[in-house]
C-alpha cells in the first residue's frame, strides 16, 4: 500500500526518486520491527539503509548524506551503512558522536575493525563529553566472511597448479576453506578484549551497549563445502548472522547449533600463520576486497539507478518486448490461467520453491537457477582472474567437452559470437562420432588448444571419454603435467571427474550447483565459464539478464511478468493439444533453438505428456500445418529477415498461435534463459508435471552401457538381423512393427514400400522425427533438412531433426516419455573411419553404435513408431539416395 501510494513525480532526478520508493520501504520495515526493537530494549529488530557507495571516499560528504537519510526516516531503530574505507572511519566515529546508529560494513581485516572498533568508542566518548545520551546509540561492525575464502582459495588454487612440491602443497591445501573463520575469530577475541577493559566500562555505566560483530556474507559460495559452514561456525554471544535465504533454510533442515566461535583459537592463529608461510599476504587479500566491495556496490547503485531511470522512460519494457496472438477460445482459457496464478500467488509460491506448485515430489531441491546470477557475480573475480591466465597463455582455440546441459549453450555462445578478437576460439564437441572427433581435431592444434570437460554428474560417459582420448594425444606430445594445464574440468563437487581433475593437476576446477540441473545451467559455471573464457562481456552479460530476473520476480504482477506469462501460454496450449512448440529464431540467433529444444523437450516430455519443440524447420505455407502448432518468434531486433517475418504474419493471418519476442541485443541473450527457464517451470505446473526430472533419458543410457560392456567381455557387439536389404541400405524394426508395417505395404520387396508404410502410420496430431546417427556437417544437414521439409508438406504434421547421439541428452527424453504420438526413423551408418579410446577394447565408432541400438531398442519397447534405416561408410550418397526416394514417395500423392 505504501508503494503504491507514491505517484511518480516528475522533476526528480533517479537518485532522489529510488530514495523516494526505497525510504519508504525502510521506514514500513522498521515500523514492523518495532516491537522486537521494543522488546530487545534497542539491542535488536534494526533495519539498515546505506549512504551512496559513490561517497565511499570521501568522509564531509558521507556525514551529510548519513544525516539526511536519518532525520528522513525517522526511526530510531533504522541504521545507516557506512563502509569501513579510510575516508568512512572517520564519519562512523562523528555520526555516532551525534546519536545516529551506524554499521559499519566492508570489513575484512582484523587490523581495519580495530580502527572501527576505535571510531565507535571515541564516538561515544565525544557523545558524553557534550551531555549526550549514549543509552540508544546502536553500532554492528560487519564482516563479509565467504569473499575471503574465495579470495584466498583462488590465490592457493593457483599456487597449487605452479608446485610440484608435496610438503607445499599439503600446506597449501591445509589453509584451503578456513582463513575466513579463522579471521572472524580472532576478530571476536578481540571484540571481547575491546569490550571488557576500563576504558569500556566507564561508556558502560554511562548506559553504552557494545557494538556487537556481524557476519555478512555467509551463504557458502563452494559447493565443496557445507551449506551452513559460515553459520555454525560463527555462533557466540553478542554477534549477528545476517543469513541468505537459502541458507537459513539449509540451516533449520540440518543445521547445528552449538558455541563454536572461542573453539580452536590456537588453530585460527596457525592458519593465519600458514598464510604467511605460503606467501599469502592476507592485509593484500582484505585490502583488495574492500576495492572490489567498492566497486560491486557502486556498479550494483549505478545499474539500480539507471533501471530506475529506464523504468520511469520505459515501463514494463521486457514485457513489450513479448507479444502474442491467440485464437479467440485458446485466449480466454490463457486469460483464466493467468487470473489463477494471480489470485492465488502462484508466482510467489514458485520463488518460495514451493514443491506444491508441482507434484510435490522434490522440485523444491531443484531451484538453484532462481538466485543463479547473483552468485555468479559474487565469485566473478574469481572466474576472470582464470580468463586473464588462459589469456597469458596464448591458447588459440577452447574445446568444450561436454553432452547436453553441459555443451548446447556453449554451442549458442559459438554460433551468436563467433570468435572474438584477442582470445581463443571456442569450439564443441558433443558427438561419439568418429568422423566429427577428427574434425575438431583437424581444426585445433593440441598444444595451443584449452580443453574444457563439462559433466555435472562426472561420470557421463561421453565428456570422460572425450577427455581420455585428448589427454592421451596431448600427453605425448608435451608429458602429463603440462598435458593437466591445457585442461580445465566443470562438475558438481565430489564428482568422479574431480577426482581425475585434481589427479591429473588440471589448470582448474569449477563448480556447479547441485541444485541446478543440466538444462537449466546456462547461468551457471557449466555456461559463464566457457563464455568468459571466449571473450564473452560477463559482466555485462549478467548485468543485462539481472533485468529478466527481477522481470519475472514473484512480486511483479502476474500479467507484467514475461517469463510466466510465455510459461502460461506454453502450458495452457500444451494441455488443449497444441503441443507442437515451434521455435523460429532469426539468423543472428539461430542458435538458441537447439537450446531451447532440449530445456522445453527434456522438462515437459513425461508421464505421456510433452510440448514437442520443433527446431529449425523452415516455416511453410499456412496449409502445410495441422491445428496442433504453436509458434514462437525469437528475434533479434539487428537482424532483418523479409521473408521469416512474412511468414510469421501469413501465419497469423491463418488463425495459428503466435508469440513474438524481441531480443535487443546478442549479449540479452541470458535473459532469454532465464525467461524460458521460468516459463518451463510455470508451463510443467499447468501440465502437472516435474519439470526438473528426467526418467526416460537413463534408460537409452543403461541400454547403451550393456553393448559396450558386452563388447568388451567378447570384443564385439551382439549380431542383428535386418529385415529387408538394398544395396548398402537395411532396414530394421522390432517384430511387431514389421508386422504392422505389412498391413499396408503394397510391396514389401522394396525399400521405397517400407518408407511409404512408415509414412502411412502418421496421422493428424503426430509429429515426424528424423533421428540421425550420422556426423553433423553442412552436406548432411541440407539433406535431412529437405527430407523433412518434404515429409512436413506431404504429411502436414510437425518434423524433427536430431543428431545422435546428442539428442538423447535433449530431446530423447520426450520421444519416450511424452505421448504416443512419434513416429521416427533412426539413420545410422557405417563409419569410414575410427577412432580408439585409451584403456577401452570399444572405439568410438562402437560406443556410436552402441547408443544408436540402445536408443532403437528402448523406442521399441515404449511401442514407438520407429524404423531403422542404416546406410554404408558413403553416407553423403545414402542420403543422397534416400532424399530421392522421399521426393518420389511424396511428389507422387499429389
């Protein structure tokens, strides 16, 4: 109510205009907080409002903002942010002099909160010198606790990598995780000294209360560590925990409550002493977190008050930026959804991580994505520091090593950016297949090439095979541990491939979030730290999908919010049939398709329901599409394609679905993730599902591992019998599929005749699914694109288009779970050439063929629709061959 009782008032600058809405927040949160500041007798229940970090340095003007802000809020129970810079100090110890309550914040050093400490006793001592009361003066002293030990984990990460020395790298790694708690501890034996000594006493019998310690930042930034690491062992009297949400909760759930702040002072001072012997100068590490804390605030207060400014010129722009048509009967179901979300504070309940809003079976424990981009700009520092290195090195190329979650958006990054002037070409491989290994391989030189294996599980066998197989090649050419310093891991912590990463000294090791999945990682380490190692702007970048993010927060109006909205639309058109999600992306970000298949199809497609993202089909004529399409329009506002715009409106015109998304510029393309990440979770709830799950992508997994371990028990894989042979060309189905497949083949002697049967098995509502076990290349690519484009015309259903096995990582999952409504053919090939893989019997060719078979397999036993087709080693030639026979087939109906 008090927001919207402040009008917009033109005239005031966007400073005085954030301060207008902010200080009215402040003054309602402090109002709520009374009876806690009244009950503690002034000890608790304080609400905190900073002055302008752009003030930082300079002493008179902070002391004239800090009053102004006081005497404007009005409650004696507010506090005023101070940072503890040399030009801050100063103005704590004259604003405590004046009655104003003040915390201190920035604080890293022990040697600097002596210094504040100092200020607030002298303030209080110059208070009572003039007859003041001090009885109601209120001070904290905070220390930011979690930047420290990334700062100096970082500084001993990189240590590590330059010794060989084992004494000194048990040393090292001795200090790893424990300056932070050591420093706040010994900080708070010194708030007990400070606080117990004549010169205290005297300001105490004059009423003074202590200016108690506070630990800020204390939600753990490595996952390597526990959740509550910097609350449990920061418990004492007479101290604050200002606790992130996330880990308050982790805390109540499996927290331990005990003093644990005095234990083990001798063994705060040894790792301070360590340091020492390791060359670490700790006053360095706090004096340039105190710099990069200046700058983080006054970057974060210059783009608030550029988004305030932005706000009041453009308002609701990201939701202008997304329109959409609807049939008039598909609009007002869309409409009631939306006043159900509304009315019910479905939003809020999805930020609350309410497992509710869903099927209530876990998905609060998968909600990590919510509050990803703030964590990353916390461990920003650390990530560019590594850029910088791999900069100095002079690699020309990056190869991602990575299936699925782990490598499509940074195959988005390659395809939108290219390469960047001054830093490595980013390259990814995702495919067993041998001939698209040699590829890369032909691209790259080995020793100027940094290898990037990205697995969260750490045990996916395709990134931990791609590693083996360039380790070793790398390995002889330059030894083992300079092999280990072209090669930096992404994983969740305690993964089988951390351990190899630190077995075989890799240059680093980045963490997920283990409560991130795959396809919802973009914004994680899995996405960032390729991107930034590319030469990607991440801090822009981030700063830019921030946008999105409070866009789509639980408090904006359910109709304002773009991610939810599109995840309405999606869910509401999914449950009424019109499942088949076709994603059209203009040139400039073609990419972004792939992405979105795989987070759409992998997250919807279960429990025999699915939204079918249809990728890089070349829009048609309105007539060559059934009522069961729902189109989505993803532009870039630089780019101008006539004729897909032309499209989209005839389209239109016709009476089919359409949403339009604008994209401002290449570097928004993180607030498409977020945005779509959002609405997939809205659209699961709608279709009743768990959208973070993925039930059916294991069990093509299982089936695959069961060839290769039989291959290497008996050196080759079970035989198969085709059902019909052409040439090079056979065919193979499961037997009850032949027999269906005979029902309506006029001639079952021909290839042609078992094509046109499997084509026949489509009807209205069903979607076509070209699964290609074949190397993805421009040749191949124009081929399969015609045959599906041909099929599309002749059939009139949705057609897809997948690569193997990258696909099982995507859409494979929907294929198995979602509806019956499939019908596929699987081309597989013969390989012209293979490669090995170190300490394995099975080659790549085989481990391909093993995912193709067990994918075939699984298909048949879920009673799909599926034919096998397999073609020889020429397979520009083969489907050279089938495309003919597709244009026959088709051409001839009509």
């Amino acid at each position: 109510e008090g927001f919207e009782a402040l009008a917009p008032v033109t005239g005031l600058s966007p400073k005085a205009f954030y301060e207008r809405l902010a200080i009215n927040d402040i003054q309602m949160a402090a109002e709520v907080m009374v009876p806690v500041y009244k009950a503690g007798r002034g000890r608790d229940g304080y609400v905190s409002f900073e002055v302008s970090p752009r003030l930082a340095h300079d002493t008179q003007k902070t002391c004239e903002e800090a009053r102004r802000l006081w005497t404007t809020i009005g409650q004696p129970n507010a506090m005023i942010k101070v940072p503890a810079t040399p030009a801050g100090i100063p103005a704590v110890e004259q604003l405590i002099s004046e009655g104003i309550n003040v915390n201190v914040t920035l604080i890293f050093s022990q040697e600097v909160y002596e210094h504040v400490a100092e200020a607030f006793l002298s303030g209080l001592e110059k208070r009572v010198a003039v007859g003041g009361d001090i009885s109601d003066v209120a001070s904290v002293a905070s220390f930011f606790i979690s930047r420290i030990d990334s700062a100096v984990d970082a500084i001993i990460e990189k240590k590590s990598a330059e010794t060989r020395d084992t004494d000194r790298l048990q040393l090292l790694d001795s200090a790893r995780g424990k300056v932070a708690i050591a420093n706040a501890k010994l900080a708070y034996h010194q708030y007990k000294k400070i606080f117990s000594g004549g010169r205290w006493r005297k300001l105490e019998a004059a009423g003074a209360q202590t200016q108690r310690l506070l630990w800020a930042s204390t939600g753990t930034k490595n996952p390597e560590y526990s959740d509550v690491l910097y609350v449990e062992s920061l418990i004492g009297p007479d101290t604050v925990n200002t606790i992130p949400p996330a880990t308050y909760n982790a805390f109540r759930d499996h927290g331990v409550v005990r003093s644990s702040l005095e234990e083990n002072i001798n063994g705060a001072n040894e790792v301070m002493r360590c340091l020492t012997r390791l060359d670490i100068s700790f006053e360095d590490v706090a004096e340039k977190l105190l710099t990069d804390g200046l700058t983080l605030f006054e970057d974060a207060f210059n783009n608030l008050l550029c988004a305030v400014e932005k706000e009041r010129a453009f308002p609701n722009e990201l939701i202008k930026r997304q329109s959409y048509y609807l049939p008039p009967t598909l609009a007002l179901k869309v409409d009631a959804a939306v006043d159900d979300w509304r009315s019910n504070g479905k939003a809020r309940s999805l930020w609350a991580r309410d497992a509710a809003l869903w099927t209530n079976n876990g998905e609060n424990h998968w909600l990590g994505w919510l509050g990803i981009t703030e964590a990353q700009f916390a461990e920003l520092d650390d990530l560019l520091s590594v850029v910088d290195q791999v900069k100095i090195n002079k690699f020309s190329h990056i190869a991602l090593l990575g299936m699925g979650g782990s490598s499509l958006c940074p195959e988005v990054f390659r395809t939108t950016f290219g390469k960047i002037k001054d830093y490595p070409e980013l390259c990814v491989l995702d495919s067993t297949d041998p001939g698209q290994i040699r590829t890369l391989e032909d691209k790259i030189n080995l020793v100027t090439t940094l290898f990037v294996v990205a697995s969260k599980s750490g045990s996916t066998m395709e990134p931990n095979i791609f590693k083996q197989y360039f380790f070793e090649r790398l390995e002889k050419k330059v030894g083992k541990v300079t092999a280990g310093q072209h090669f930096i891991a992404i994983t969740d912590p305690g993964s089988k491939l951390e351990e190899i990463a630190r077995r075989d000294r890799f240059l680093r090791v980045f963490f997920g979030d283990p409560s991130i999945g795959g396809r919802f990682s973009a914004l994680s380490n899995f996405g960032m730290v390729p991107a930034a190692l590319s030469g990607i702007n991440i801090k822009r970048f981030l700063r830019q999908t921030e946008q999105m993010v409070h866009a789509c927060s639980g408090c904006v109006p359910t109709e304002e919010n773009p991610g939810v909205v599109l995840g309405i639309i999606l869910g509401v058109l999914g449950n009424h049939k019109f499942d088949k999600v076709t994603l059209v992306t203009s040139p400039g970000i073609s990419g972004l398709g792939a992405w979105l298949e795989q987070l759409l199809a992998e997250s919807t497609g279960k429990d025999g329901k699915a939204l079918i993202p249809v990728n890089r089909e070349i829009l048609g004529i309105p007539g060559s599409y059934h009522n069961d399409r729902l189109f989505i329009y993803v532009r870039l506002e630089s780019d101008d394609d006539a004729e897909q715009e032309a499209a989209i409106n005839h389209l239109q015109k016709a009476g089919h679905p359409i949403v339009r998304i604008s994209v401002n510029d290449i570097h928004d393309l993180g607030q498409e993730f977020f945005r779509w990440e959002i609405a997939t979770a809205v659209a699961g709830s709608i279709l009743g599902i768990n959208p973070f799950n993925q039930p059916d992508v294991e069990a093509s997994k299982i089936a695959a591992r069961e060839l290769t371990d039989e291959y290497e028990r008996q050196g080759s894989l079970p035989p198969e019998s085709p059902i019909y042979e052409e040439g090079l060309i056979k065919l193979f189905a499961n037997p009850a599929y032949v027999s269906r497949l005979s029902e309506t083949a006029v001639d079952k002697r021909t290839l042609s005749a078992y094509l046109q049967s499997h084509l026949e098995q489509i009807v209205a509502g069903d979607y076509f699914g070209l699964l290609a076990y074949v190397e993805m290349n421009e040749p191949h690519e124009k081929l399969l694109q015609s045959i599906r484009h041909t099929i599309r015309d002749h059939a009139k259903v949705a057609t897809c288009l997948g690569f193997g096995p990258r696909f099982l990582h995507s859409t494979g999952q929907a294929y198995k779970g979602g509806p019956n409504t499939g019908v596929f053919l699987q081309i597989t090939c013969d390989d012209a050439i293979d490669l090995p893989i170190p300490d394995r019997k099975y080659t790549f060719g085989v481990v391909k063929a093993a995912q193709a078979r067990g994918d075939f397999e699984v298909l048949a036993e879920r009673g799909r629709r599926v034919l096998r087709l397999h073609l020889g080693e020429d397979v520009k030639a083969g489907l050279g061959q089938l495309h003919e026979l597709f244009q026959g087939m088709c051409h001839a109906d009509r």
